[in-house]
C-alpha cells in the first residue's frame, strides 16, 4: 500500500471521527442545558472554536516559521490539538470496536439488571477514555523519557585495535519548539557523559523549516568523541532542501556528513570502512519524489571495502537488504522513531511504522549483516510518544570468536 493512499485512509477515520465525537458533544449539551438557546449557543461557541484551532494549525491563517523554543502558541494551540487528534481518532476506533458491548449494555434495561448494564456502560467509557489518557502521558513524559540503549555488536573481522570500539548513535532530532535547542544541548551533553569514541548522527536534523538548521547545529556543536563526529542526510533534508546547506554548517563545527562517501577510521595502524549515504525511498512518499530510487544502495558497492570491516550510516533502515548482501557487517539507520506510538508490549504488530518497513526499532541480524534502528530523540506530527522512548544508543564493537 503506497505512503499517499495510508495517508488517505487516516483523513477518512479522523473525519469520520470528529463527526462521531461532536454527535457525543451534541448529547452532552442536551444533558446539560435546560433551555434550547443555551444549548444553540454552547454548540456554536464550542463548534467556532474547535474550526478556529483547526484553521490555525492547518496554516490557514498563513504558516508560522517554526521557533526553536516552546513558546505559548505551541503549548497553548499546537500540543494540544496533536493531542486531540491522535486520541480522539484512536478512541473513536475503540468505540467501534465495542459498538456491540455498548449495544448489549443498553439492551439489558429490565429493572432486575440494572447493575450489569451500569457495569457495562462504565466499563466501555473506560476503555474509550484511555487513549485520552495515554495520549497525555506520550505528551508530557513519554517523549521526554529518554533511554540509554547499549548493544554489543559482534564482528569476525574487527581489528584487534578496535575490540571494545565505542560508538555513539543520535538519530531524528528534528528540531523545534517540541524539541527546543536547549533540550538538544541537554542530549549533548548525555552522549558526552557517555565518553564515545565516535559519534553517529543518522539523519533529520530539521523537519520542515530550513531557518531552524542554524540552531539545530549550534546546539550539536559541543558534541565530542576522541575519533571524530560523522553523520548522514535524512528525508526531512531532502524535503526542505537544505542538504548541501545543512552539510556545509555541520562541517564548519567538525561534525563531518557522508554523502556516497567513504572514509578510513584508523587506530593502531587498523582501520575500519565507515560509509554514509543520502536518504533514499523506493516508496512513495509526501511531499514528493525526492531520493526516489528503484534499488536501494545503487553505486555503493565500490565504497565497499573487501578486506576491512565495514560499517554504514543510513537513515532509511530498508536499505539493510541490501547492504547484507553487499557484506555490510553493520548498517545504523534511524527514520522510524520507533513507531513513535506502538504498543508492542501488547503485540509486536502494533507499530505504525510497521505499515512501510519491517525494520522499526532495536537490533536486526541477517546473513551477511546487522542492523540497528534507533528510535531517535524528536519527534514528527504529534509531539506524543508512547511504547518507543527516546534513545541515544551505545555500541561496543566485540571481536567475535
């Protein structure tokens, strides 16, 4: 299913669900009021207000730049609306599914059950509410709960020199007033405190707004590891154009990008293959063509090293296929956030990233390679995270055998 139609599918729900919701809104006025104008003038102050919020974060009014700092308009219009969106469309899929319970609950009126349908109704508005409440909790803890991840990375070929190689990996920062400068400053000095040997950053620094790459760079400026600070583009580059830009800032403060490149990273006299490329998609995706490519990791294969190690920075995971069979012993990619909102400590199945790669957060090994997905720190389109904290990962390289 292409990217477009998924996006299509969700406006259709979250429609339909704003109709379910302000019927329930409706009901709950005439249970309130006691006359007929108050109950006009409530539903037009309430419906004015809710399309006025609407129109306001849909640009309507003209588009904002986005501030690098949490400000009253964010907090106030913004944050809340996210809120409102992602939870009422989920709670009204809930109340779908326990349409029939809710049935069978109004079903049982005779004056002998009045218990079991009291028990019944509450239970359903319980489990109806709970988005709302897990949806607060993504938004004032979830996303700011950060973890530090730290995975052993085995490798038959790792040079002597480089067994117990530390790398640190900071993914999909996207910049803004959810995640503020000083914030990023803050994840800076924690990937300081870990004492890397080198740092990876994969990809999405910005997100829409090509005025905030100023900020988002002086803020990873203070980044530092004995061998050096590499990173690579993500897709948020490529849609706001600011990929040679943003590649040309980061250099100014040491932190070197890859771009279909590669580079030795030498210890000892033994070095490993460290390779970064541009973010690329064979699917279809908003708001444009950008990177659309038919193979992924198209013209690497002569950045491949054969007699070294090799290891690669790309903020696509789906580009792991690829880079298994090219003999890619670790590939370090970001893009997903880890669903951002998934529920896979109820079944592994419920990510949303899981509808466009199988490759959503934490470790993957294949034949040929490893993979690993980092959740990242920012987030995208709600500033919510619930069941993928944000990570900042930690990988010792083990000579194995």
């Amino acid at each position: 299913m292409s990217f477009g139609r998924i996006i299509g599918i969700l406006f259709a729900i979250f429609v339909s669900s704003q109709i379910y919701w302000f019927i329930q809104a409706r009901r709950t006025v005439k249970r309130v009021t006691e006359t007929r104008r108050a109950r006009i003038a409530l539903i037009a102050a309430g419906l004015a207000a809710y399309l006025a919020v609407l129109a306001l974060n849909f640009g309507l009014f003209g588009r904002r730049p986005s501030p690098t700092r949490l400000t009253w308009y964010e907090a106030l219009i913004e944050a809340p609306f996210a809120w409102w969106v992602v939870c009422s469309l989920v709670a009204f899929l809930v109340a779908m599914l326990l349409w029939p319970v809710r049935r069978l609950a109004q079903s049982l009126g005779a004056p002998e059950s009045p218990g079991r349908r009291q028990f019944l109704e509450r239970s359903v508005n319980a489990v109806v509410a709970a988005p709302f409440v897990a949806g607060a909790y993504g938004l004032f803890y979830g996303r700011l709960n950060l973890e530090i991840t730290r995975q052993r990375i085995r490798m038959a070929r790792l040079p002597q020199a480089f067994a117990g190689f530390r790398i640190a990996q900071l993914s999909d920062i996207h910049i803004g007033p959810f995640m503020p400068a000083d914030e990023v400053r803050k994840y800076v000095r924690i990937t300081n405190e870990l004492k890397p040997d080198m740092i990876a950053l994969t990809g999405d620094f910005i997100t829409w707004d090509p005025s905030t790459q100023r900020a988002v760079v002086d803020a990873l400026a203070d980044l530092k590891a004995p061998f050096g600070i590499f990173g690579c583009l993500g897709n948020h580059e490529a849609w706001s154009k600011t990929e040679d830009s943003i590649t040309q800032l980061l250099g100014q403060v040491g932190i070197r990008i890859l771009r279909q490149e590669r580079l030795p990273v030498t210890a000892s006299g033994e070095s490993f293959n460290l390779m970064g490329v541009d973010f690329a998609t064979r699917r279809h995706m908003m708001p444009g063509r950008e990177h659309f490519v038919q193979e992924y990791l198209l013209g690497v294969e002569k950045l491949v090293a054969q007699d070294r190690v090799n290891i690669l920075m790309s903020h696509n995971p789906d580009t792991f296929d690829r880079a298994a069979e090219l003999g890619i012993e670790l590939s370090l990619a970001g893009h997903t956030h880890g669903g951002q909102v998934a529920l896979e400590f109820v079944s592994p199945e419920i990510a949303p990233s899981r509808l466009v790669t199988p490759y959503v957060a934490g470790w993957f090994g294949k034949p040929g390679g490893q993979l690993y997905v980092n959740r990242g720190i920012g987030t995208i389109g709600m500033p919510i995270r619930i069941g993928a904290p944000p990570e900042i990962t930690v990988f010792e390289l083990v000579r194995e055998g």
